[in-house]
C-alpha cells in the first residue's frame, strides 16, 4: 500500500474498537485499508504518550545563521 495520512479521528477509533474486541483485527484492517505493522505502529504510540499523533518537535531543520533583516540586506545588494 502506498504512503497516506490517516487522520487521527480514524487511529483513535481503531484502538478503541480494537480495545474493545468490538471487531477481529483483520476485519478492522481490511475495512480502514491499513497494514498490520502500521496499526500495531500507531497503537504503540499511543501506550507510550497517550496520544495516535507523533510530536515532530517546534522545529525541523538547522537553525537559521542569520535574521531578517540580514536577509533583506542582502536581497538588496543582490538587486542593486
């Protein structure tokens, strides 16, 4: 199965129902269109933090070497 986004809404619920024993596992897959690894993924997150979404961090990448306005200098020198 390609790559998608389940939205959280739909992670939550299969937990519950899983935990619940409302439905067999291989039902529950089948009918949201989700692998086994990937919901015994998402069911671990949520034993250890509580929460089906993965908290990336405040920021992604290297910080910035300069600010704003060095940038705007330099975008004026570029210009001119």
């Amino acid at each position: 199965m390609p790559f998608r986004c389940i939205d959280h809404g739909v992670k939550e619920a299969a937990i519950r129902i899983h935990e619940h024993d409302l439905l067999p596992l291989e039902d529950l897959l089948d009918m949201l269109h989700i692998l086994q690894s990937t919901f015994f993924r998402i069911l671990q997150l949520f034993r250890e933090t509580g929460s089906v979404v993965c908290d990336k961090g405040p920021s992604l990448g290297h910080p910035r070497n300069l600010v704003m306005d060095d940038i705007q200098y330099l975008l004026c020198l570029i210009r001119h």
